[in-house]
DNA sequence: AAAACGGGGGC
DNA sequence: GCCCCAGTTTT
C-alpha cells in the first residue's frame, strides 16, 4: 500500500521532469513532420533507416521511389536493381532482400495493406519493435514510442529510466511520459541525441537541460 | 543476455 | 585504415 502510494508518486515527479524536459526540445527542434505518411513508404524509409544515418537514409528512399511508383513496382523489380538504389543506407544486400521480401508479403497476404497493428508488423521480415513502432507513430499516428539507440542513451542519462535494454526502456518509458508526447519523442531526442546528447562526448557545456540531467549533475557538478 | 550480422561515410 | 551509426535475428 504504502509502497503503491510513493511509487505512484515518484512517476509524478518523474512525468513532471519529461514534460519539462520535451517542452525545452520542443523549443529547440522542429518535429519533421513526415510529408508523406503513406504507411508502405513510411515502412521502406525505416527499414532504410536501420543503423543509417539521415542523410543516407534519404538518399537512398529517394532514389528508390523515384524509380518505383508503388508496392507493385517494388515487389517486380530485379534484386540486383534495388540493391543498387538503396546502396548508400548501408547493409543494402540485406536491406533489398527484405524490401522485397515485405514487398510480396504485403501484397500477398495483407491485399497491399500495410498492417497497421505490432503483431503482423513484427511478422515481417526486418521488422522488430523500433520499425514496427516507426510505422505505428509516423505513418498511423498511433501513440508508441519507438526505442533506437538515441531513445534509449539519453533517458538513462537523464536519470528518468535506468535500463538495460531497449524493450526494458520502451515498458519504463511509457509508464512515466503523459501519452500526448509518445508521438513527438522519438523524432525530438534523436534530434538531441545528434547534435548534443551525442553517444560520444556529448556537449553538456552547451546543453540546454543540462540542469535537469542526471548525468550532467554527476560528472560535471 | 549476448553475439552475429553487415556497409557507408567521416576523419 | 579506423571508428561510429535512427536494429534485427539468432544462439
């Protein structure tokens, strides 16, 4: 009982620090609203995204979709023709085979329809938590909170979570943060996670929340 | 839980 | 050359 009461009370605080600390980044970023929400072009663009950065990640959905108009397109191309439109995501032997492969299953079972729930997406080749949750929040605009290595770091340094893993940080997370902000978190801390809150050498001297971080307040107070 | 997998780009 | 980087799958 009394535990109950001062856990409960601990996530207040604790929802108390994340609305002030995602209101600062709200003030600093702008969210990139994703221009096309289409759910299957939204799935390819994450799968591109994995373990790649942005720029790379863009150039390669670009030059895939100005190739191949639609799902169909995709699923007929040669292999060999995708690998060389997606080559600058990295890894994109494995990368084309699987946007082939989500490709056929889609259209083979889901009628073309990008299934829009975790269960079928995390059936699909490629697909784990992060990119099943990518297309929930930007294509569906489901509440979730996708965990990649940004997502995860940062809220342990900030002292709101203390976790191991990426679905430990996921489960804690979305305990803490008020539901109207799972949406935007994603998008705004890898923003963080790559100009400031950087894995290596982050740049506390310039951090605007640096008073809120934990880790901040351990090693450079 | 940990290791394997797998490439571009920055320096 | 070396090292980092918006994960997923397998052991």
């Amino acid at each position: 009982m009394g535990d109950y009461i001062s856990k409960s009370k601990n996530n207040n605080n604790l929802s108390f620090k994340v609305e002030k600390i995602m209101k600062e980044l709200n003030n600093l970023y702008t969210l990139r609203v994703f221009e096309d929400r289409d759910p299957y072009r939204v799935l390819i663009r994450t799968i591109l995204s994995q373990r790649t950065k942005d720029a790379n990640t863009d150039k390669a959905t670009n030059q895939l979709f100005s190739k191949y108009k639609d799902i169909h397109e995709v699923a007929d191309a040669p292999i060999e023709d995708i690998e060389k439109l997606v080559k600058s995501a990295g890894f994109f032997r494995v990368k084309a085979n699987r946007i082939k492969e989500v490709s056929h299953i889609i259209l083979d079972y889901y009628g073309g329809i990008v299934p829009n729930n975790m269960k079928e997406l995390l059936e699909l080749p490629g697909v784990g938590r992060k990119t099943a949750n990518c297309v929930l929040v930007f294509a569906f605009q489901e509440p979730a909170i996708p965990v990649d290595t940004h997502v995860h770091r940062i809220p342990n340094r900030w002292g709101i979570v203390n976790t191991k893993t990426p679905e430990k940080t996921e489960e804690e997370l979305m305990k803490i943060v008020p539901k109207n902000l799972w949406i935007d978190m994603n998008d705004l801390i890898v923003q963080f996670g790559q100009t400031i809150c950087r894995p290596l050498n982050p740049l506390c001297e310039e951090c605007p929340i640096a008073d809120l971080c934990d880790y901040y307040n351990t090693n450079f107070l």
